[in-house]
C-alpha cells in the first residue's frame, strides 16, 4: 500500500478540524504518514486520568468500578488493578471507586487540558462483608478485543457473545464444538468425528479467528478440525457482517479464539480429569515475568478418549507467548503454537425417510471401516509490534503463518440394502489438505476531536497469500465397498488402502483497505461508520502426479478475479446511563471458490444484515442484551456429490436474541440466552423455478435456548462448595434445502458439583443427565449422528 501526505485544512480556529473537509479526505489512505508527522500539532482541550487499585496488603484489585460522578464515563480495573479513561474534557470532577467487599472511595479531583492525573488507591475491606469475594467468570465484559478500538461495548452498535475459560472449566468442555453450546445464536455442527463448523443467526458464513488472525480453513472447506482448549483464555463472538474489519465470508459473525496472555505476576495451573469412554486428559501452564520488560506464558494440554461409539481422539498441543516491551512506547508479542492430534472418523448411521431409524439397528454402533483415520497437525506463528507515537496515536502490525495438514481417510457414505438388514460403505474418501496462509495486518489508530465531537480512527491494510494443495487418491483393497450386517456387524471386511492421483492447487492473494471511525456525537450519542475495499485474486488448477507425489500431467488453470466495497454504519443512544439502545446497517461478500468440473465459476455471495437492539448494564458485573435482525445473502451454491454444484439463489434469516449474564450476587454466575430465527430460501429474481424456495436453511433451527448457571458457596463450613446447572434446548433442524430430513428437537440438562480449598479445586460434571436419546449432527443428508448418552467427568486443578 501506497502513502502520500495529505494535510488537513483548518477552520478558523486553529485547534480545531472542519468536520466537512476532513470527511471529504477520510478515504485516502494517503494521510497516515502526515498523521504520524503531525499528531503533535493538534491542541485538544482534554485529559487523561490514569492510575490503580490496591487492597491493604498493596495486592491488585481486579473489576473495581470506576466512574466520574454524573458522567458517562467509567471503567472496571484490569487485572494488574490499573485502569484508564481518555479523552475527559478538561474541569472538576468527583471520582468514585467501589467494588463489592471493599469501601467506597470518594474524592474530588482536576483533570487539565493536554495532562495525565496519576491517581493511586488502597481500598479496606468492609468489616460486614465477606474478606473473600469469588469473582465469577460470567462478570459483564466491558470492553471485546473485536472492536480493535478501545470503546465499552455498551458504546458500540453490534451484538457480542462471550465464552470466558472458566465457563469453560465449570462445564467440562475440551473443544471448540463444546464450549459454543454456551453462546447464542450459535449452532455447532461436529461432523465426520473431527471436523467442526457453525451456523450464526441461519447462516453458515463465518470466519474464525486466533489471536485476531484469520483461519482460512473454515471459509474454503466450510469446517475444519481444532485443537482442545488447554490454551484458550475466552471465545468471543461478533454477530452479523464483519467483513469492514476482518475480510471477506463473514456474514453470520466472527469466531474469535482468543489464547491466554503473559502476566506480571506468576501464575501456573495443572488439572487431570478423567470420565467416561475412557476419557482422559492433563493441562498444564505457568506465566510470569521475566525481568522487567519480558513475560511469558507456556500452556501444554492432551486428551485422550475411546469416545462416544468408540469414535475416540487423541489430541496434544502446546502454546508458547512472550511479550517484550523495550519501552514505554513499543511492544513487541511473540506466539507460537502447535499440535499433534487423531480422529476416529464417525459418519453416523443411515436413516429412513421421515427422520426415522432403521428397525433392529443400534444406533451406539459405529460401522466406519477400523482403518479410518482423521489425522491434524499443525504450526502456527504470530509476531505482533505496536508502537505509541502519543497517547492518541499508535500503530500496529501483526504478522501470521501456519503450516496445516489434514490427512483423512474415512468411511464417508453408508447406503441401506433394499432388505434394510446390511449397509454397503459405498463411497470410502481420502483426501490431504496442505495449508500455508501468510498473512498480515498494518492498523494504525489515532484519537481526535473535531470542536466537542471526539473520533477514533481506525485505518488498515490487510494482505493474505494463500497457499493450499489438496491431493486425492484411489481407494484399493478387498476391504472397499464392502457390505455390513446391521446386527452385530463384523467391522474389519478386509484390507483397504489409497494411493494418491492429483492434487488441486487454491492459490490466493487478497488486499484489503479499510477505514472505521467511532463517534462521540455527545455524552448520549455516539456512532459508528467503516468502509472496506477488497480485491480478491485466485488462480485454481488440478494436476496429477504419481504415488510419490511428482506431477505427471498439469491441468488447465481457472482464474477468479473480484473486488468487492463493503460498509457498516451505527447509531448507539442511551437515554440513561445503564442503557444503550442501537441500530446498524452492514454488508457482506464471499467469493466463490468453487470450479466446476467443466471449468465454469460462480459469482460471489453477496449480503447484508439490518439490527437494532439494546444493552442494559445495571452493576459493573452483569449486562443483558437484547437484539433483533434481518439478514439477507445472495448468489449461493448447494454442494452435491460428484463435485456438482446447484444454485440455490438466495436466503433470508429474521429473528431476534434476548441474553443475560454476569456475576448477580459474590459466587453466582449465570449465563442465559434464547434466540429466535427463522431462515429461509427464497424466490429467484429470474423465471428459473427454485425448488427449495419457501423451504428452512439446512442446519438453522428455529429455536435455541442455552442456560448455565454456577454457585459457590461464600459462607458456613461449606465455603468452597459449588452446584452447577444447565440446558440447551435445539428446536426441529432440516439437513437439506429441500426439508426431507430432519433432526428432530431436544433438551440436553446438564450438571456439576465442585469443592475448593485454597489451591485445590475438585469438580464432577454429569452431562446429559436424563439420558436423552438425540441426534447432534449429520452428513449427506440422511446420515445422522447420535448425541453421546449420559457421561461423567472428573477434575482437579491445581492453582499456584
């Protein structure tokens, strides 16, 4: 990307921007030079307070609420007990700190034009309260990495859901699919034993994130295995387009996994857990300093399990991140992961028309071939510098690479003999995806005021260069296409092998430019408005090579070239202080990779989403939100069989989501939400007939309801002890556009127990508690895949 300055023309007064001319240059991407020549020159009539919070004993107070007596602004403590709000307009001020199980600070204070106050506190204990307050893991989020800007949600025209590590441990999960059962709007799909996809609010369309970085996977193959969740701080959630800060393919949200940070202080944790299907896992991690401007965080983790349908995995990782700070003004943060793991593929059981089980058909039996496999490996690396020019100014760049290789060779396709009595394994599948993205993202994000309006800007650059080889081969041996008996099937029915044939090469290269600017109109309203320009270069080919992999014949290339303009734009008013209520407008695009086998390629996926909704935030330990929303994607493709595409022209998704959660009272967590969504497919704009219009989007249920709620004891000899319970309810789900097949609605209950001494913390989960008999997921339609019954787990943990 090209720069070039650019000054901005001044109105009478020299202190301030014209509001006019500075929109008229906003989309020159020119100007981010000249910013950082000449930030220094902008007199502001504002200042900064910063400072921290400590107990008697000089310890850091985490989630100390603080605020400025009859202002909206306010902050909670972090967890080294600092806090910071910027840009206060310059006068007297009442400053009041309080937190629950300490005093109530009150002081009147100064802020000066163009100055840092330093304030520094020690809070005492209140005498009739608890010395000990459990800090619940669903305390209300104030502030979400996925806004890139540093704005309260509460602020921001956009719905969020947050999955925090230690809703995380309290349920038990150890994968991605697990611990999104928590999150609404959100419906995980866990299919052929490994692979992982999510339909957001109807739609499939997302993108996944670590760390902030896009993991291509998901929107080239729509899912894709991930690791367990040994290194994992929290999952958060963006609903709805995001494609003006993440890029192309997000219309349902973004999924953002976000991996645990270095700390000041040491810390470490080791826990074992052990549970039914021989389910076994060990997590271990420790962070700290080491010196003055180098920290580190190491986290380890294996699970092992013979699973559910003895459709067991085994997966190891680890996790590594330094972060160095030279100076004052310079960070610099290193991550480097990788793991090792194995699937036992599962593709369900073959179902009759009408949803139904074959009669005499167990469905705990697992009829795969015992030679399937799903294999993962994978190195990802992350180098991330931000640089502060000034405590408005600052730039960031964040670099990733990973190396991915799936290797699956699996039973894909079971079809019924017309005697319903045996299943023939009619399409055994190899496959190897070779993935190796680099990618990166220059951001620069400066603070301003135009007269008494404030701005935050954010203005990037994203590069993505995609590597990717999937190579395909022949299955072979006595053992393929063989035929199962349904009743005590005999598994192993003779050898079988794959040798590979070809491999298709995706190769992209995609740029990225984009503007956003969060506006504080007045203490009530505030805005937002961001813009985005892709262009999108892919070049796709099949070659075929021999056994040791060496191309004996190059095939023709098919090249797809898009652009695409996308935008979002919000208003967020509150009429009192603990209410927001907002509207926005954002727009999506997802290019179609997909090449037929006669060459021909497809226009891209194009969409939009319309929401207004409400944020109620009435302590600083617990939010509600309700959302409501229409969303609209066109130009969309049904994969068939035989690599066969179908146009399904386009679909629509209305409904809305009402979410609470947060810490009520000290040691009760609860996290809740319901949403309705109803997604269909529509008429096309042409004469062509659709036969799915009218019908339900595959995989979008109607309803969904998820509930967890934690709480542990504060007082009596029993201090220490926690109970936990939960549901989710999924209403009716079709598998198919054409609403043949369905699985049909259920209620999992689910329930935990736990104990904690100092350090030492015992918990047992029992999962699916009633023994309900459902159907999760499934593939090519009829192949349904059993919910696993009734199972226990067993932990300790180990805090230092």
């Amino acid at each position: 990307m090209q720069t070039q300055k650019n000054c901005f023309p001044r109105t009478g007064n020299s202190n301030q921007i014209s509001p006019k001319s500075w929109y008229s240059h906003v989309l020159k991407i020119a100007l981010l030079i000249q910013l950082l020549l000449s930030n220094t020159a902008f007199a502001h009539h504002f200042g900064t307070l910063k400072g921290s919070i400590q107990s008697e004993t000089g310890d850091p107070i985490i989630g100390i609420h603080v605020r400025l007596e009859g202002t909206s602004f306010a902050v909670i403590t972090n967890e080294s007990g600092h806090f910071e709000i910027k840009n206060i307009p310059a006068g007297h001020y009442t400053l009041l700190a309080s937190g629950i199980g300490y005093e109530v600070k009150k002081e009147n204070i100064e802020i000066k034009q163009n100055e840092i106050t330093l304030l520094q506190y020690k809070l005492n204990s209140k005498t009739n309260e608890l010395s000990e307050v459990v800090i619940s893991s669903g305390a209300n989020r104030s502030f979400s990495s996925v806004n890139k800007i540093d704005v309260p949600l509460r602020d921001m025209p956009i719905t969020t859901s947050t999955v925090s590590v230690k809703t995380i441990e309290q349920r038990g999960a150890d994968d991605l699919g697990e611990a999104m059962k928590n999150t609404t709007g959100v419906r995980a799909n866990n299919t052929y034993g490994g692979f992982q996809h999510f339909t957001i609010r109807g739609f499939s369309n997302f993108v996944l994130l670590i760390d902030g970085a896009r993991d291509e996977r998901h929107n080239i193959s729509t899912s894709a295995p991930n690791t367990n969740l040994a290194n994992v701080e929290s999952i958060e959630v963006l609903k709805g387009p995001a494609s003006v800060l993440f890029g192309h393919s997000a219309l349902g949200g973004i999924i953002n996994i976000a991996r645990k940070r270095p700390t000041a202080n040491f810390k470490a944790d080791f826990s074992a857990t052990y549970g039914s299907f021989n389910t076994r896992r060990i997590r271990a991690g420790a962070g700290g300093a080491i010196g003055d401007k180098l920290r580190y965080r190491v986290d380890f983790g294996m699970s092992d399990t013979d699973g559910y349908r003895h459709s067991g995995s085994n997966t190891n990782n680890g996790y590594l991140a330094l972060e160095y700070t030279p100076t004052d003004k310079d960070l610099f943060y290193l991550t480097i992961g990788a793991n090792k793991d194995i699937y036992d593929t599962d593709t369900g059981i073959p179902m009759l028309e009408g949803s139904k089980v074959v009669p005499g058909m167990n469905i705990n039996t697992r009829y795969n071939d015992p030679a399937d496999f799903l294999k993962h490996t994978r190195y990802d690396y992350q180098l991330k510098y931000v640089h502060k020019f000034s405590e408005r100014l600052k730039v960031s760049n964040q670099l990733s690479y990973y190396d991915d290789n799936i290797n699956y060779f699996s039973t894909e396709e079971l079809t019924l003999n017309n005697s319903l009595d045996s299943i023939n394994r009619s399409f055994p599948f190899y496959f190897n995806h070779l993935t190796k993205p680099l990618q990166n993202q220059l951001e620069l994000t400066y603070e301003f005021n135009t007269g008494r309006i404030e701005h935050k800007l954010l203005v990037g650059y994203s590069l993505s260069l995609l590597n990717r080889k999937t190579y395909n081969g022949d299955v072979y041996g006595p053992g393929k296409n063989a035929t199962v008996a349904i009743s005590n099937p005999i598994l192993n029915q003779g050898y079988i092998n794959f040798r590979d044939v070809n491999y298709k090469a995706t190769m992209e290269n995609v740029h990225g430019i984009y503007v956003q600017d969060w506006i504080k109109i007045t203490d009530n309203l505030k805005a937002l408005a961001g813009l985005r320009y892709d262009i999108f270069d892919g070049t796709y080919y099949t070659n075929k090579v021999d056994a040791d992999r060496n191309i004996t014949e190059r095939g023709p290339e098919s090249t797809i070239s898009k652009s695409a303009l996308t935008y979002r734009a919000g208003l967020v008013y509150q009429p009192i202080e603990p209410l927001s209520v907002y509207g926005s407008y954002s727009t999506y695009f997802k290019p179609s990779r997909r090449v037929a086998p006669n060459g021909e390629t497809f226009d891209p996926e194009t969409g939009y989403q319309g929401e207004v909704g409400s944020r109620l935030e009435l302590s600083s330990r617990w939010a509600a939100n309700l959302a409501f929303y229409y969303m609209r994607k066109n130009n969309q493709l049904e994969a068939l069989p035989g690599g066969i595409y179908k146009r399904i022209g386009s679909a629509e998704s209305k409904g809305f989501e009402a979410e609470i959660n947060g810490n009520l009272l000290p040691g009760l967590d609860l996290s809740a939400g319901y949403t309705f969504s109803k997604a269909k497919y529509l008429p096309y704009d042409s004469e062509e007939i659709n036969v799915a219009a009218g019908k339900r989007v595959s995989f979008a249920p109607t309803n969904m309801l998820n509930a967890w709620l934690n709480y542990e004891l504060q007082t009596t000899s029993l201090k220490g002890l926690s109970v936990g319970a939960g549901a989710n309810y999924m209403s009716e789900t079709f598998t198919n556009s054409a609403n043949t097949y369905a699985l049909p609605a259920y209620t999992i209950a689910d329930v935990a127990i736990g104990y904690r001494v100092g350090r030492v913390g015992l918990r047992l989960n029992i999962n699916n508690v009633f023994n309900e008999k459902y159907f999760a997921n499934a593939i090519y339609t009829s192949q349904f895949s059993p919910g696993p019954t009734r199972n226990f787990l067993l932990s300790l943990k180990y805090n230092i």
